[in-house]
C-alpha cells in the first residue's frame, strides 16, 4: 500500500512561493493501476516525484509498503528507489547506449554480476517486445520503442511500484494503446502497482481502477473510475470526462420538443448490464416502439458505461410496464425526461 499524508510541497522562486502540492492526502492499494488526472500546473508531475523523492517535500509523509520513504537517509533511500521504477514523458534514455546496454543500466548500479545482466536484459526485453532491437541506437527506434526501453529500464530490478508520468503523452493514439496494454500487461503478470500521471481522460478510461483528480495541488475527487465517470461532481471532471463521452447535454431540451409523442427517457449503463442487448429486449417483450436519439457507450477496464437517450411510442401503459421493467430487472437506471 501506498500511503500520502498532508504532503506539501512549496517551491520558492525569488520571493513569490508556489504551492505546486498542497496537503495532499491518498491512499493507493497494492496491485492497481491508479491514475491522477489534472491540467497543465496541476501538480501532478511534483507530486509524482515526491513519491520517489526526487523533489524533497515541504512536509508530510509518503509510505511504499513498510518504507517511510520521507524520513529515509540517502542512502537507504537508495535501496528503497530499487523497489520504484519511473517512466517519462521524453523516455530520457541515454543516446550513446544501445537498447541493451540502456536496459542493463540500473543493473550496473546496482551491482548486479554481469552474468545476471545480460540474463535479465535478455528477460526485458522479451518482456516489453523489443527482441532484434538489441543492438539499435534509441535515436534509431520509433517513440513507442522508446518507451518501451525507459519500460524496460524501469523495471530491471524487479520494483513492485511503476510510476508513469505522462508515458504516453509524446505518442500517437495508436502507440498510446500499444503502450498502455504493454502496461496492463505488466500489471497483471507481475502484480506490480502502477501510478499513472496524464491529462487524457482515454488513458484513464483504458487501464486505471481508480482516478483522482488533481487541481492546483490538491486531489478535488477520486473514486472508481466507472463512478467517476458515471457521476462526475466537480466542474474540472464533468470536463475531463467530456473529452472521452463529448457533452452528454446538447441540446436535450431541443430534443424533446422535437419529438412530442410518447415517453423520452434517459438510460445510464454502467458496467455489464451495458452488454445486454435492452434495446431489442423491450421492444419484444412490450408493444412499444423504441427510437433511439442519442446516446454514447464507452468501454471502461471494468465494463461499459454511457447513457442512451430514447423515446418509448406506445400505449401509456405498456411504457408504464416498459419502465417497471427496467427498473427492476435491469441495473440500469431509467430517468423520464418527459411524458407527453
Ligand atoms: N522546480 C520548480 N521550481 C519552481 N516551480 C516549480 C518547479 N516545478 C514545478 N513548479 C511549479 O509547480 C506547479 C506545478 O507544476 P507541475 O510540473 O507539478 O505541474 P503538472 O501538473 O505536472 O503540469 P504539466 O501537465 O504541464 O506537466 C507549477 O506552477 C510549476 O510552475
Ligand atoms: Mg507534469
């Protein structure tokens, strides 16, 4: 388990100070892949990096499993920084190295026995699928092949906390999932923890369990990634989730004037009962008529989610049946958005 408590981090810049993380509390359960989602000057990128200390915080305490890493001397926080590995934005891989010899690196330091080296970087990258690029410069790979070397690297010697700030944010889309499924796969083999830093809501909707959003250096939410998406409370997430669902409120009002017989309702699917085919269901089971007019379902890691709105025609009460019906026998929620 990851434990953040009131962590503060204040930098000073001639004699204006910016509070970049402001007495941040969270806690992250082993083996998940967390995301913390913010705008440029957030704070994500200092408080990702107090995790590891590489920025030293004002105040507060960060705990990695039975590690109290703040209060850690240099040199034990040497030792615990092997159980952390960290991917960047810009890779910052070393351009004179081959592949290999990039990976074997943190081996090096570590002062693993070359023998053992060249072992372990020939499981890495089998592991990440760079195998037949081992000789290749990084200035010879493609951004993704890039990314995964700094993958690699991160994870040479076995550390059971990944974290990722912005890792997939120099990437195309397509790129982009191919390394975040490199990710969950990583994830789920090795049961390694993964904190995951980013401005796309894609990337949390793709991998992350749980997502916290962060503004101006404190967490303004967090939760599930489906309940967040399904009900996001603060106007900095409503905005964030509508770069993945787009505005689920266009002109609902116009909507409804235009189409005056019958019920129209709104449906939320969350999770699995999005798979069910509803739709083609009800309109067997009742003598109703169902138009759909506009909708969105998305795929989230732990199932689908997204809203549908349609307009039941039909004799008043067979759509009275059709509601009950949903209601009680479905998880999915049904809002009347009017009755004509
Ligand atoms: N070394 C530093 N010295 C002074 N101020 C800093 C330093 N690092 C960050 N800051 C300030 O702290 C605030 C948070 O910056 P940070 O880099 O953590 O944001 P971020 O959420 O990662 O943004 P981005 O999405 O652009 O990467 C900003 O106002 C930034 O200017
Ligand atoms: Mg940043």
């Amino acid at each position: 388990m990851i434990s953040i408590k009131g962590l503060t981090k204040v930098f000073q810049i001639d004699k204006k100070q910016v509070v970049a993380v402001d007495d941040l509390n969270l806690t992250i359960k082993n083996g998940e892949i967390f995301g913390v989602i913010g705008y440029s000057g957030a704070g994500k990128s200092t408080l990702i990096r107090l995790l590891n200390r590489l920025e030293e915080p004002t105040s507060g305490k960060v705990t990695i499993g039975d590690n109290e890493i703040t209060s850690l001397s240099k040199n034990r926080l040497r030792n615990a920084r092997q159980n952390i590995g960290m991917i960047f934005q810009h890779f910052n891989l070393l351009w004179s190295r081959t592949v290999s010899e990039n990976i074997e690196f943190p081996l090096e330091i570590a002062g693993v026995p070359k023998e053992k080296r060249v072992q372990r970087v020939k499981e890495l990258i089998d592991l990440v699928g760079l195998t037949g690029r081992e000789k290749a410069y990084p200035s010879q790979l493609s951004g993704g092949q890039k990314q995964r070397v700094g993958i690699a690297r991160a994870l040479a010697n076995n550390p059971k906390v990944l974290l990722c700030d912005e890792a997939t944010s120099a990437l195309d889309p397509e790129t982009t999932d191919s390394i975040l499924d490199l990710l969950v796969d990583i994830n789920e083999r090795l049961g390694l923890t993964i904190i995951l830093i980013t401005h796309e809501m894609h990337v949390i909707r793709k991998i992350c369990n749980r997502v916290a959003v962060m503004e101006k250096g404190k967490i303004v939410e967090q939760g599930d990634v489906l309940d967040v998406f399904l009900k996001p409370k603060q106007p900095v997430t409503k905005k964030f989730v509508e770069q993945v669902m787009g505005s689920q409120e266009d002109d609902i009002g116009q909507l409804i004037e235009n189409y005056s017989t019958g019920e129209v309702v709104r449906l939320h699917f969350v999770g699995e009962s999005a798979n069910q085919a509803l739709i083609s269901k009800i309109s067997k089971e009742f003598d109703i008529e169902v138009n759909i007019l506009q909708g969105k379902i998305t795929q989230t890691k732990l199932g689908a989610y997204g809203t549908l709105i349609v307009q039941l025609i039909g004799e008043q009460d067979e759509i009275s049946q059709t509601i009950q019906y949903i209601k009680e026998k479905t998880s999915i929620e049904v809002e009347v958005l009017k009755n004509a």
